[in-house]
C-alpha cells in the first residue's frame, strides 16, 4: 500500500508497523492528529488541532480534555492498577456510572491532598477522619466550623434548613437546631409525611409529638397520644421507666422537677415522683408524691397520693383556705383529720372494774375532738378510793381551755347508787386523757365531784357525748 505525505504533513495509508516499537522524536503538524483507524468514523487516538483534546475510540469533536467512548451495549472501565497495592476504577454500566476499588482497599476523595471523604474496606464512611468507627463517622475542628451537617434549602428564607453542630461548651457539649424561620419534623410514616409527625421542633421552642404544629399548641413541650388499642383501657401519653428496685421507697416510674441556677450550683424547688409504697418485690402498689423545697431549707415530700387514691399530708401540712381568710383569722390551715375508736374506763385507783359495755368513738378536725362513750359496768371489785371518780381513756389530750360539758340526762337508780335524779356532767383535766365525773345538786344547784360507784352488776351506766380541743 502506497505511503502518502499530505501538504499539511498528514500520513496516511500505514495499516501497519512492524519490527517492533514505534517512536517519534517529535512531530510536528498543523492539523487533526489520528491514529489507528478502526472504521469509518472511528479511531484509537484522535487529537483535536483546535483545542488540543483527546477521544479514544471515536472521531467526534472531544466534549471534555479526554473522552472515551466504546462500543455500544459495553461498559467501559479506566483503569489504575498498582499490582501490589490495588486498583482503582473509572467506570460505568448500563444502570449506572462508579468509581471505585477492584480490591480488598479503601477508597479517598481529597482536596489540598487532605483525606476530605474515606471509605473503608467496610463500607463505613468517614468525612475529614480516616477511621470510622460507625456507618458514617464526621470529625471537625468545632471551633473552625461548628457545622458537623448542614441540610439547607433555597426557599423559605435564607438559612432554612436543618443544621447538626458541636459547641465548645461545658455545659452545651452538642446541639441539634433548626436555621432559619422552618419547623424540624421526625417522622416515621413510610412514603409521605402524616398530619401528626411523630416529633416537631418550633423554631419558637414551643415543640409537641404526635401533632402537628398548630396556634393551639401553648407549652414547650405538649404530648399527644390518640388509643385506638381497644383491648387496653389506658395507654399513657407519656412514661419514664426505671428498671431498678431497691425495696420501699424505690423504683421511681417518674421523677419530674424543677431546678434553678443559683449562680455557684443547680437547686431543685419542686417535682413529682411515683414510688413503691412497701418492700415487697411483687407488690406495685405506690404513691404519687409532690416535693417542694421552702426557701434554702429541705426539698422533700409535702403531700402524696396513696395507692387507696387518698391525699395524705405530713403532720403538720394541710390544706390553705386562707384566700378568704377573716381579719381574726389565726390560721386556715386544715392540717389534720382522723376517726376511730378508743377504750375508756372509769377511775377507780386499785379497785378493779369489770364491763358489759365499754365504747369510745371519736372524730378529730384540726385541734377539735369530738368522743361519745358509753359505759356499763357488770362489777367492781376491791376497795374503791374516796378521791374523785374520772372516765379515763381519752384519745389525745385535753387542752387547758375545755370546760364543763353540758348536763346530761339524770342517771336513775339503775345506773347509780344513791343521789338519784342528780345531773351528771365532766369537767375537763388540763394536759391529761381524763374527765372528772360531777354531779349537780337538786336543791342548791351545786357542783359535787363523784365519789362512788356501785359495786353491783349493772350498774354506773354512762353515756356521753361531748367535744373538747387539744393541742
């Protein structure tokens, strides 16, 4: 085949060199270089003379400084191989273009030949760190950049979007918040959001879960739970567990409280906290206790409810009704309640008394007692003393301020030997748990003390009822 020289300098008509290598000092033209012609159209090298630009495998005006083309239905593959420490590939398929390691290596991506991306040989992606530990790992001078990840968007005002960040800060050590005038939503649904995403952050700090935002949504932070699990009768909108149990007074489900910054330390003033009422590892019963703290004095417990559903105060607290409290008013206070029972008896020093009805029964609001005892005697036995008759037994002192109870019925013969028709009636001992018995003289009106009781069966029958206070 005949060997042509253009005027340009162009060759042409060489189907081949044989003999070995091929080398040129230099060569010098004016005009497209291509070499190894494959098909009309098509060629192994060509070199645009306009800008200077490389194809491999094609005749078209380069689109980049080098491009490559193959056949159709292939996948090209670049190539990098250092056969003793990997290859890199450049490449692409049907589906889809890649880069990656054709070997047991990790692959980087660099700027200012500085590690920027790395991806390790298990698929853990680490940004500016060449050891991640997690499926994706980030490591940053915080004080340079305090953005570990930014997701910003263009609309929406400028900033908007998410932004995860580090602060150089004791008591701020990281930080998740929203840029710009957006709401932060989490959300669970699969495919598309819901109208109630799981947790939704104000940019106003005013956040909620289980709802979406809304004018109606007033505290910082609100709680939505909708039951719709018909097979429970309660399902709580909010729960703090605690697995541990260390007996009474342990295994706080809930434990809320209120702190304050007092300039050198934080000082809890109020909370709530659920324990268990008793020791017994089976038994869930508890109690629901408020605490506050008075000033710089204790934080403890001021009032709780029990597992019987009661309110029940430490002695000495109460209700205040003191909002409408009068001008003499010393206390509106309602620090104590209680009923029961008691046994009273009759006082009869070293004799002794034997009964066919003993009762007592009171009430107690604030410092007020009210009793009613009944007693009836089946005998007496022994030497009874000539001192004054009393009704022991009382169930809380008497305050120095109680006087004479009202007259009761006339005692008949039946009940009391002698003096029959004589009113009866108690005169309170101060700082004691005894009255004095007292009869009323028919004639001249006055007040005797009881000195004797009858010795038969029944007989010095009693039966009061009366209201003293107490301290």
């Amino acid at each position: 085949m005949p060997v042509t020289i253009s005027g340009d300098g162009g060759i042409a008509g060489i189907s081949s060199l044989g003999g070995g290598d091929f080398v040129a000092g230099s060569l010098t033209s004016s005009g497209d270089l291509i070499a190894g012609p494959q098909a009309p159209g098509r060629a192994t090298l060509f070199v645009d003379d306009s800008d200077n630009s490389v194809s491999i495998n094609t005749t078209v005006t380069p689109a980049a400084g080098v491009f490559l083309q193959v056949a159709d239905a292939t996948d090209p593959i670049v190539s990098l191989n250092n056969t003793g420490n990997g290859e890199v590939r450049l490449g692409c398929t049907a589906a889809a273009g890649y880069i990656s390691t054709n070997s047991s290596h990790p692959l980087a991506l660099q700027t200012n030949a500085t590690n920027a991306i790395y991806i390790d040989t298990s698929q853990r992606v680490g940004i500016s760190t060449t050891s991640p530990d997690s499926t994706f790992t980030t490591t940053i001078n915080a004080q340079a950049n305090p953005d570990a990840l930014l997701l910003e968007r263009t609309t929406g005002g400028a900033g908007a979007g998410v932004r995860l960040g580090f602060r150089n800060s004791d008591n701020e050590n990281w930080t998740v918040f929203n840029n710009g005038n957006a709401e932060l939503l989490f959300e669970t649904d699969q495919g598309t959001f819901s109208a109630n995403p799981k947790l939704l952050l104000r940019p106003d700090g005013r956040h909620v879960i289980n709802r979406a935002s809304s004018a109606q949504i007033y505290s910082a932070l609100e709680i939505f739970q909708e039951n719709t699990d018909l097979t429970n009768t309660f399902r709580a909108a909010f729960a703090v567990w605690d697995n541990t149990y260390n007996g009474e007074n342990s295994g706080g489900g809930i434990d809320l409280g209120g702190r304050i910054n007092t300039g050198s330390s934080y000082r809890t003033f109020g909370g709530i906290k659920g324990v268990k009422e008793n020791a017994t590892v089976n038994d869930t019963a508890g109690r629901l206790e408020i605490w506050t703290r008075a000033g710089s004095g204790t934080y403890d417990r001021k009032a709780s409810f029990t597992s019987t559903g009661n309110l029940a105060f430490p002695n000495g607290q109460g209700i205040d009704f003191s909002a409408t409290e009068g001008a003499g008013a010393t206390s509106s206070l309602l620090d104590d309640y209680e009923e029961g029972t008691f046994t009273p008896s009759y006082g009869i020093g070293s004799a002794v008394a034997t009964y066919n009805t003993q009762s007592g029964i009171y009430t107690k609001v604030g410092n007020k007692v009210t009793v009613k005892i009944i007693l009836l005697t089946d005998g007496i036995t022994g030497t009874l003393n000539s001192g004054e008759i009393t009704i022991e037994g009382l169930p809380f002192q008497i305050n120095g301020t109680c006087s004479i109870t009202p007259w009761i019925a006339k005692w008949t013969a039946a009940s009391f030997s002698g003096t029959v028709g004589y009113s009866i009636g108690l005169r309170g001992t101060n700082n004691t748990t005894s009255m004095r018995l007292y009869y009323q003289n028919a004639s001249s009106g006055a007040t005797i003390p009881r000195t004797e009781l009858s010795t038969a069966s029944n007989r010095n029958q009693v039966e009061f009822v009366f209201s003293y206070f107490t301290d």
